[in-house]
C-alpha cells in the first residue's frame, strides 16, 4: 500500500471517530497522542511528494544534459545509440530504452 493511500484511510477513520463524539465538546491535545490527519494534512504532504519528485527528476535530467554538453564524445556515442535503436521505431518504450544500454 502506497503512502498516499494510507493517509487517505488515515483521514476515513477520523471522520468516523468525529462521528461518534457528537457532543460538540472539542478535546484537549495532549503532546504525544495520536490524532487523525486532517484534510489539509493530506493535501499538502501529496503536494510535497510531488513537488520533491518533480524536483529530483529535474535536477537529475538538468545534471545529465549538462554533463553531454560538457563531453562531445559521449554526447556523439549517446546519439549514435538512440539514432540506431529508434531507427524503426515511432515511439520510445521501456523495450527500447532496454536496448539502450549507454544510457543506461
């Protein structure tokens, strides 16, 4: 199960436990218990996830093309090897990428 998913039980199980205490007495937080996550919680853990995957993958892909720019030679063997596999290919796929093993 995915981290997502379980903040989004996370989130099932406090509105029921909200239900049952229909009172309208809020409880005092004491430090180290647990308490359910709220709506807002989710949402910006899910938006951190996918602002630091974002943020990887960017500079992973900036640090690469950088470094081809850097080294002709290994920006030529690159080409080379992309030009040949997708010499019959319209589309790059995981198949293709496999058969790539430079850029590996």
């Amino acid at each position: 199960m995915d981290f997502m998913q379980l903040m989004v039980d996370a989130h099932k199980s406090a509105e029921v436990d909200d239900d049952d205490d229909k009172d309208g007495v809020e409880e005092t937080k004491v430090h180290g218990t647990k308490r359910p996550l709220t709506r807002d919680d989710i949402v910006a853990n899910g938006f951190l996830f996918f602002l630091a995957g974002y943020e990887t993958t960017a500079t992973t892909m900036a640090f690469a093309l950088y470094n081809l720019a850097l080294n002709q030679e290994a920006q030529d063997k690159a080409r080379q090897e992309i030009n040949k596999v997708m010499e019959d290919r319209d589309l790059v796929d995981y198949e293709a990428v496999n058969m790539m093993p430079y850029l590996d």
